[in-house]
C-alpha cells in the first residue's frame, strides 16, 4: 500500500486529486502496561504497519470519508452536526479528529478523506490510534496548525476519551506521533517528557517476534474501564495523586503499602503498575547499558504481573508466552491493552522457526482456537507527510 495507490483510491472516489497523503503507523509496546493512565512510563515501539490518508479540504462544511477496510461506502456527515459518539465504527476516528480540533477552537473545514490501513484491527497494535493519528497530523499540517506533536497525541487521546468513548491512556496516540525509526519511545506520561532510547536489535543478534494471538480485544468495553477505575480508587485510598506517585523500594516496603488498601483487587492492581513502572526503568537502563539480552527476563515477568496481578492475560496469550520461552526465547510477554492480542517474544533469529512451530502446535491442540499468526517487529519511524 504506497502513497500512490492511496491518492490514486481518493481520486477515484472523489473525482479529485488529495491535497496530501499521510501515514501514521501502529506499536508495540516493549513494556510498561496499564501505566500510561496512572501518570507512569511506557516504552512503545512504532511498527511499519500503519494507517494513510488521502485528504482534501471542501468549503461546504460536508465531510466525506471512505475507508478501503470498511463496506465500501461513503460515509457523510456535516461538520457542524459533530457530538460524541455522532458518527459510529471506523468513520469515528476521522470524525473524532474533526470534533476534537474544533472543541480546541479551530476553524474546521468539510473534507474528503480516504484510509487505508494495513495495521492488524482487534490485535492490540494500536489501530485505531494509528487512524486517528493520521487523520489528526494531516489536518494539522493542512490547515496550518502547527500543534506541537506531544499536545497532538493528547488532543486525538481525549477524540478517543470523549468523541469515541473508549478511556484510553495517551500511549498509543504518542507512539504513533513521536515515535523515531531505530528507537524505542521512553514516554514519561505525566508530563509528556520524552527520550528515544536507541534499539538495535540486529547488533544485538536478537529479534522481536510478534504472535497475533488472534483473540480479539477492545477498550470500550467493560474490563478495560473497570480497571482504570480501580487504579484510580486505589490512588485515591493511598492519598496519591495518580498510582505513579507509589513508589517501593523492595518488596515488603510494597506489602506494608498494599496492606493500606481493602480489597484484594485493588492491592493486585496497585501491586501491577508499582511494579511494571519499575520494570519499565529496568529494560531502559538495560536498553541504555546495550543489554538487550537482559532484557527477556524483564518482559517475562511483566507478563506474569499482567496474569497474576492485573488480570488481562488469556489462555492464548499465556500460551504463546510459555510455549516461546520452553523454545528458547529470551523472554516473552503480551504487549497492549489485553485480553488477547498480541504477544512479543525476544529471541535469537535462529530460534524463531522452531518458536513458530512450536506456537503453532499448542494452538493446534486446543479446540476452537483460531491459528497464530507472526511477524518480526523493527522500529519504523513514527507519523509523517507522504506526498
Ligand atoms: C491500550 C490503551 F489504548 C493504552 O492507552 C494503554 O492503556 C494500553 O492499552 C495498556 O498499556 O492500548
């Protein structure tokens, strides 16, 4: 899918040719989950798997968008009539980034716009962000705006937040705006301080394996939510701001913390983004030492606090995870917002035809699953203009 074919699509459909044609690309996330809501730090990754979007501006205040992955229509709507939730399914993200634009107070035209996107959907890789993001940096750019991309990721986070009504944290939005190729991002999201940590996995003869677990997740749904809102209650019954403000030294400086809170839930919550916060420091120091290697045992443990502690693994991600580790890998974990998705594995290049096998063979054994799928993830730049 080339810039090319993607403004050849839009004039095709509309008679025209695009003002411009923008990408915004999908992550993993390397480690640090469930800590970008609770103002903690987050390590994604940007994929070249990524969203384009052809855009050009109308003066009807009309707005139509196509997407080669919907059911082939057009979907209309007129900028004025813009409201949470006004325009549903995939055309909620153009719509959102519209909304969202003018709520900030600028002067929003009608568009045609046409996506495309080869980001995986449902498989924790962050496609809608990678939508909304493409969608956001081509107004921004076309309209002149000129908004700063950390203040950009916020802006297509609250799209999400308010317009689509999911309550997502600002990871993915900042890893497909800021993200750099070669690099892993180092986001601090309390105050959007950030840092490309260099990832060089061939120097380091290793790869990341990504297995589509091919259980599909979503945010909208009640598990993410209801987790969020007891990171926060959390927060509040230990009279801190946001559970990032948590910090333990060892173990039993953590237990004597957990033993504040009164129900189970919420000390194996706490005990999660205490931990994955640390873990997250742990793999950049490593990261910033050259010790990639080191780094498995940190990614694997941070699977085993998302299922023990925070509760958002499934048979399949736990499958893959221990099955890749049992065939050698270095260190594996399910990477995003959960409940299936995706898993990373951290391996040697010359253990992933047996890893795949193997990851294959205990999918096959269990009924009713659907067949893994796997790529290698290299660190792609993050949003740009095409043409
Ligand atoms: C999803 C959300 F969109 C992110 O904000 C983040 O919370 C992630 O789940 C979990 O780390 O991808």
């Amino acid at each position: 899918m080339e810039a090319a074919s993607v403004a050849e699509e839009f004039a095709a459909l509309y008679g025209r040719e695009p003002e411009g044609v923008w990408q915004a690309p999908g992550r993993i996330n390397l480690i640090g989950e469930h800590t970008d809501y609770n103002d903690g730090f987050v390590l994604p990754v940007a994929l070249p798997h990524a969203a384009r979007v052809a855009v050009a501006r109308r003066d009807d205040g009309l707005v139509r968008v196509h997407s080669s992955q919907g059911d082939g229509a057009v979907v209309e709507f007129t900028v004025d009539s813009l409201a949470p939730r006004s325009v549903a399914g995939w055309a909620a993200y153009p719509a959102g980034a519209l909304w969202v634009l003018r709520e900030d107070g600028h002067p929003v035209p009608g568009i045609d716009l046409h996506l495309d996107s080869d980001v995986p959907f449902g498989a924790g890789l962050s496609s809608s962000a990678a939508l909304q993001c493409a969608v956001l940096l081509a107004l921004d750019e076309l309209l002149g705006l000129g908004i700063e991309r950390p203040r950009l990721a916020r802006l297509a986070q609250r799209a999400e937040n308010d317009y689509v009504g999911a309550p997502v944290g600002v990871m993915d939005q900042t890893a497909s705006l800021c993200c750099t190729e070669g690099a892993a991002l180092f986001l601090d999201t309390r105050d959007m301080a950030q840092r490309q940590v260099p990832l060089d996995l061939a120097a380091a003869g290793l790869v990341l394996l990504v297995v589509d677990t091919r259980v599909e997740h979503g945010h909208a749904d009640g598990a993410y939510r209801r987790r969020r809102e007891g990171c926060e209650r959390s927060a509040d019954l230990l009279g801190v701001k946001a559970l990032r403000d948590v910090e333990a030294a060892g173990g039993r400086e953590l237990d004597v913390l957990l033993a504040r809170l009164p129900e189970e839930e919420l000390r194996r919550l706490t005990r999660h983004v205490v931990t994955e916060n640390a873990r997250v420091r742990e793999a950049v120091g490593l990261l910033d030492a050259g010790e990639l290697r080191s780094l498995g045992p940190v990614l694997t443990a941070g699977h085993a606090s998302q299922r023990d502690d925070f509760a958002i693994s499934c048979p399949q991600s736990d499958a893959a995870v221990d099955t890749a580790l049992a065939a050698g890998a270095l260190g594996a974990r399910q990477t995003g917002g959960g409940f299936g998705g995706c898993v990373i594995v951290l391996t040697e290049p010359a253990q992933v035809p047996g890893i795949t096998a193997a990851v294959t063979a205990a999918y096959a054994a269990q009924d009713g699953w659907n067949a893994p799928a796997f790529f290698t993830a290299t660190p792609a730049p993050g949003a740009r203009r095409l043409r």
